[in-house]
C-alpha cells in the first residue's frame, strides 16, 4: 500500500490546522507539514531574511527541505496543512507525490464566509506569521476576493480522492473515510 499524502485547501480559519493536528493523532504514522509554523520559526529566528513582499521563497525552501527528508527518509504519511489554494501549484505538488507513489487526496475547506468571520472574531492566533497582511480579516478579505477564480477550488479528478469540508459536522465522516485508505 502506497503512503498517503493529505493536502488541505481553505481560507484562513476554515479549519485546516485542526483537521489535520487530529488527523495525525488518528492516522498512524503520519506527519503534519505546517507552513505557519516553518512562517512562525523564520519571524522569530530570522527575520533579517523574510522578505517583506513577494513570494516567501525562504519559507517554501524550509517547507520543501522538511517534505523531502520526509518522502526519502521516513515512510510518513503527510498532511499539509496550509492553504494550497492555487490549482496550478498543487498540480505540481501532487505530481511530485505521485512520482514517489503517494496516493493522493485534497480535503477542501468550504465553509461559509459568516462562520470564518466569525472564527476570526474570537482568535486568539498571534498574527506573526502574517507578512503582506495586518489582520486575519484583510487574510479573508483578500481570499474571499480571489474564490471566485476556478484557479482556487479543487476539482474531480485533481487527486486520487477529494473531500468537501461544507460544514463543521462534515469533518468526522471524512476523517473516518480518510483513516479507511490506509
């Protein structure tokens, strides 16, 4: 049986964080990749080297380096758990996935705008691992601005297997479906 790579795609506060911390507690041997935190460590420990726009190259070399030395050294299964928003990179990602005999499988973050509003509203999240933005509201603003775009919402046949998060209670029964592919 091939490793499973798990990918989340929402905006900010759709949940992806949480899902995917619980679904490594449920999948055995699994990872999670968090670009927040590779964000978090770089404003800590390197600030001087973050770019204050444009692309995070720093912080995608430091992810990339991580899901390497998982994919050649350990037999993981990954969870990545960031935005993957943009079809045209996960294309790329889920290529270099299935070179290396990951089944795939993207769990997309849906929910309605209003319940992410009001997520933001009571966070407690440090906003250190916010570079171009102020605040999650303008992270959501901006976001919420691109969805329209076909370019951001995963489509049939883009992984092995996709799962649609449309509201909270949608979470267990595709935890269950995702623990069963392995």
């Amino acid at each position: 049986m091939s490793r499973l790579v798990i990918m989340t795609v929402g905006m900010t506060h759709s949940g992806k964080t949480t899902f995917a911390k619980a679904l490594e507690n449920r999948l055995e041997n699994a990872v999670v990749v968090d670009q927040d935190n590779h964000s978090e460590f770089l404003q800590t420990h390197y600030e001087k080297l973050v770019p204050e726009g444009g692309t995070n190259h720093i912080k995608h070399a430091l992810t990339k380096l991580i899901v390497d030395y998982a994919v050649h050294h350990s037999d993981c299964h990954l969870i990545l758990s960031n935005a993957n928003r943009n079809q045209a990179s996960r294309k790329e990602l889920l290529s270099y996935y299935k070179k290396h005999d990951f089944t795939s499988v993207l769990v997309h973050f849906n929910l309605p705008l209003t319940l992410l509003k009001e997520r933001i509203a009571k966070t407690n999240r440090d906003t250190l691992r916010l570079r171009t933005a102020c605040s999650y509201d303008d992270v959501l603003a901006r976001q919420n601005k691109e969805t329209g775009m076909e370019a951001f919402t995963p489509i049939a046949g883009e992984a092995d297997y996709l799962f649609t998060v449309k509201k909270e209670e949608d979470v267990s029964a595709i935890m269950e479906a995702i623990s069963k592919l392995t």
